[in-house]
C-alpha cells in the first residue's frame, strides 16, 4: 500500500477566531464610524482647545453640503462670545520670496513666546498653480508637530469670495480655542492679498532684494496696504544688496499718504533661514497693536471689516442662488449661442436673465 505524501502546504487546524467577538467588534467600528459629535459636543471640546474637533468644525464651514452649513452656522455662533481675542497678521509675498521658512521661523518664535499660534491660508486656484499652500504641511515640520501650532491649509479650486467667507469663519473657531495669533497667507498673486488684508490687524509684506520690484508701479497696491515690509534673505552675500532695499523702499513708503491709523510702516531686513530678524518683526507689531488699540482704530478697523464681509457674503449667496437655479441654467445656455450667432449682446442677455428672477 502506497503512502500518500503530505504536502507543506496543507493548511493545519487552528484555533478559530470567535465570531461573535468579530461581530461585536465590527459592530463597534461602525458605531463609531457613525458617530457624529452634535453641535453643543464639538462647541464644548473647541472652547477646552480640542485640535480634533476645532478640525471637524472647520470641515463644516468648508463643506457645501446644506446640513453641514446649517451645523457650521451653528458651531460658530455658539463660539463668537469666545472670539475676536487675537492678534490676526496676515503675511504675503511672491513664490520664492521664503513665506513657508519664515512662517515656520516665526511661528516657532511665538509659540516659544507661550503663544498658540494658527497659521490659515488662503489660495482658490491652488489646484491649478500647485503654489506655496497645499505644501505647508510638509514644509512647516517643526512647526506641525508643535502642540501649541495648527496649520490648516485653504480649500482649493473654489471663488475667492468663497475661499475668504470661509478663511473669516476659520478665525472665530480658531480665536474661541484658544489660539491668540493667527496667521494668514496668501500665494502672493492675483486678488488675494486684497482678501487677506480686509481680515486681519497687521499686514506684512515680505520682500527679496535685488528682485528689480522695489519701485514698480504694478506693487502700488500691495506696498499701500503693507503696515510693514521685511525683506528676507537678508543673509550671506545678500546682506550689502538688502540693506540697499530697505533704504529704496523707506524712500518709497514716504511717498505714500498717511495712514489713517497714524501708524507709519516700517521696514527691516530678516533670514528666517537663520532665524534673523524674527524678534524685531514681533516687535514691530506688537508696537503696532499697541497704537491702534489705543487710539481706538483697532476696533474700528475690526468693524468696518465686518460691515465689508456682510456686503460679501449675501453678494456671495445671491451669485451661488442665481446660477444654481434650474430655470437660470437653461436659459443661460440658450443666451450664450445667441450671442454666439449674434443674435444679442451680453448686456442684453444678462438684462433678460435677471428679468427671470425679478
């Protein structure tokens, strides 16, 4: 009789796992999977500083679905009494001027100071330009990993009208957990420091020298709403060409009018590289705040931001409401080959769709 050869790979008996243990445990899962904090839950952990559930709520506000901006009204309602108690500085510069290495520099100077620091972006075309923002994560990782610092970068790929709301509504959540400097950047192009600058205390610009932009007319703007310019990199080699720049943009900042806030911008050089310069730049605003809070336009400052970001945001609603209505949608496409065969003109098309809604 022939013995039948066992094979290595036969499977040997063992112990079982119990299936009524495995049924309890996927039963847990899921109860916890479905488990959604209510609003008085996520208000409660927010306002004793829980990073999880300040997240949670911030993904809210940024969500589009009705029952989350209902819930996301309702969170930050119950979190305003709790807010409007921070220093808010928003900081801008071009790609390459060092935004992420100072951010980074800077913020780990403050939370060393004993302060919470939050650093927000603001970047609604970050999904076509690839820019400075999605990255921070992974740039800042000194920072990330400091329990008194929260970077939450930006939504992408929506209006800028939209991404600023939400970037506003970021601030009050942020302020009622505790976190008493935020920090808002922006990419540094288009339309967004104007955004920037309408919700925060202190502007600052960040400069290099030597890139041939100290007087260009096309900078006007950015350099006006500057409440101070700090040009960075301003070690090595590049010290001789920084401290030329600073000299060229205090003569630049001369020519400008007067700020209301009877503040006069400053400039200083800095190397967040070598963490150069940082304290004198947190001094500078902190002299800033100081100033305008005593001559009352801090506050003042703050409302008529407020008065801005109203006019914002039912402008904002009344876009969103006007071309996601069905009947609009329609009409639209056929307006469009009419003045595609031209058949009407824009202004006529547009007078005719708005007819639709009165």
């Amino acid at each position: 009789m022939t013995k039948q050869k066992k094979s290595a790979l036969k499977e040997q008996e063992g112990v079982s796992q119990s299936e009524i243990t495995n049924s309890i445990s996927i039963k847990n899962i899921q109860r916890k999977r479905r488990a959604k904090p209510s609003v008085e839950d996520l208000v409660s952990q927010i306002l004793k500083g829980d990073i999880t559930a300040l997240s949670r709520a911030i993904t809210l506000v940024e969500s589009k679905n009705a029952s989350h901006v209902e819930k996301a009204n309702a969170i930050i309602k119950s979190c305003l009494p709790n807010a409007n108690n921070s220093v808010r500085i928003g900081i801008t510069g071009v790609p390459g001027v060092g935004k992420s290495t100072f951010i980074e520099s800077f913020g780990k100077y403050l939370t060393a100071q004993g302060k919470k620091v939050a650093v927000l972006a603001i970047d609604p075309s970050s999904s076509l330009t690839k820019g400075s923002i999605l990255g921070d994560k992974t740039r800042m990782e000194d920072l990330v990993k400091d329990k008194n610092a929260f970077i939450r970068p930006s939504p992408s790929g929506d209006s800028l009208g939209g991404v600023a709301r939400k970037t506003r509504e970021t601030i009050t959540l942020c302020e009622a957990a505790g976190f008493d400097t935020i920090i808002i950047e922006t990419v540094g192009v288009g339309q967004s420091e104007t955004a920037v600058h309408s919700m925060v205390d202190f502007f600052l610009l960040l400069k290099l020298a030597g890139a041939g932009d100290e007087l260009q007319g096309i900078k006007r703007g950015i350099i006006e709403m500057a409440d101070a310019i700090a040009i960075n990199k301003a070690d090595g080699e590049n010290t001789k060409s920084a401290k030329i720049a600073k000299v060229e943009f205090n003569r630049a900042l001369h020519l400008y009018p007067k700020k209301e806030s009877s503040w006069t911008p400053k400039v200083t050089l800095c190397s967040a590289l070598h963490n150069e310069g940082i304290d004198n730049i947190w001094n500078i605003i902190q002299d800033y705040v100081k100033i305008t809070s005593e001559n009352n336009y801090l506050q003042f400052k703050r409302n008529e931001q407020n008065k801005f970001w109203l006019i914002q945001t039912i402008e904002e609603q009344l876009k969103s409401s006007f071309f996601n209505n069905a009947e609009i949608k329609a009409a639209l496409e056929k307006q469009l080959q009419l003045i595609e065969d031209n058949k009407t003109t824009p202004f006529a098309a547009a007078d005719y769709l708005l007819g639709l809604r009165s």
